[in-house]
C-alpha cells in the first residue's frame, strides 16, 4: 500500500478491461438546430475495441466534419473519446446513451463531466424533455377527456335501462346488472386513478402559486412597514 513501482513492473502493459459480449446501444440524439430529438439504435459486437470516437465518427460523421461538439452522456457524466465502450461502466447486454450536438467547441472538452461540460447542451437537452413531457401531458389530457365522455354516456346509458327494468325480461335485466359492474370497475379502476394523474399536477401547480402569491404580499407588507 503506497509503494512506488519498480522499473519492471513500470513496463507491465496495463489489464485491458475485461471481454463483454454484445452491446445493444439506444442513443436519444439532441440538435440545438431540431425541433424534436432523433432515436437510434445500435449493436456493438465487441465492445472492448470500439472507443467512443469511432462511435461518433461511424454515427455522426457530417458533424464532426464540421467541428461540432458531439457529446455521448451515460450515467450522468460525459463519456471520454478514448475510452472503450468495455471500460465505460455502461450496462450489460444494453445501454442507453444521450447525444448532445451543438456549435464547434475546444478540444478536450468532450471528455469533461457534465457538470463542467456547459450549459447550453444541458438547457437543450431538458428543453427537449420538457416539450416530450408537455406532450404526454397533452396526450394524458384528451385520453382522460374521452374516458369521462364515454363513462358519462354509458352511465347514461345505464340510467336509462334502471328506469326501464320493470319492462324488461328476466334476462335483460340479467345483462344490465352486468354492464352496470363492468361501468363500477371502470370508474374504479381505471378512472380514479387517471383523474387523480391527471389533476394531482394541476393541484401541485395552484398550491405552489398560491404560497408564491402569499409570499410575495407578505414581502410586500414588510416593506411598507420598513418604508
């Protein structure tokens, strides 16, 4: 522990990282230029001998013709060029890797952390996911919208067989005491749930505002008091 290395052992070549086998790579590319973000996917058969910069260059070759600064992010840090893909500590068997493109930038940076990398690849990167997730909230949105129109028109629906059952057979009311416990298992489960992933958010929002709101006239209050 501590020692310093002798002249022979100096001259030991390195352990090269250890053999893996086949590595499926799904890479989420981010433009600064595009208005949505570009999948792509990738096996790598031997991942011990492929660096990062051969990856850029095989993917993404137009961009480093053009001196952009093209930045694979796993795990939260900035993969290095030279490294290989076997010494990354990337998952087994499948990894997946974010790609920020953006202008021309100095060398050696592209083996930086996150961090320390720049703030513009990181503001385009979460602008991209905040429009993806403003997207499923919108999605969200109309599926939740449709589901309460078909639970209010098959309600209806169930409403009008109830006034009715007098007139019906034996097995008609059969049948509707069934749809109504299909209409209850619905509403339960299915609906309950995405009313409450729906407006829960909606909630969190007003009940933020409100305390903004308050502190924001209680500030106001302290300094007229001050003045």
């Amino acid at each position: 522990q501590g020692r310093s290395l002798s002249p022979l052992e100096s001259r030991l070549p390195r352990p090269r990282p250890e053999a893996m086998g086949p590595l499926t790579l799904h890479f989420n590319v981010f433009q600064a230029d595009a208005t949505c973000e570009d999948r792509r996917t990738l096996v790598v058969q031997d991942p011990s001998s492929v660096t990062v910069r051969s990856l850029k260059v095989q993917l993404f070759s137009s961009e480093v013709q053009e001196q952009k600064a093209v930045r694979f992010i796993s795990g939260g840090r900035v993969l290095d060029d030279d490294a290989a893909l076997a010494a990354c500590a990337l998952q087994n068997e499948e990894a997946f890797v974010h790609v920020s493109i953006s202008a021309s930038v100095s060398p050696g940076s592209s083996s930086r952390t996150l961090t320390s990398a720049g703030t513009g690849n990181g503001d385009t990167a979460k602008s991209c996911a905040d429009d993806s997730s403003s997207h499923e909230e919108t999605r969200a949105g109309k599926a939740f919208f449709l589901g309460t129109v078909f639970l209010a028109g098959y309600g209806a629906m169930l409403h009008v067989g109830y006034l009715k059952r007098l007139q019906m057979s034996m097995h008609t009311s059969q049948l509707l005491f069934i749809l109504a416990a299909v209409w209850v298992y619905l509403f339960l489960c299915h609906f309950l749930p995405a009313a409450y992933q729906v407006l829960a958010p909606c909630a969190a929002n007003l009940g933020r505002a409100a305390m903004s709101g308050g502190a924001a006239s209680e500030n106001d209050d302290r300094s007229l008091s001050s003045s």
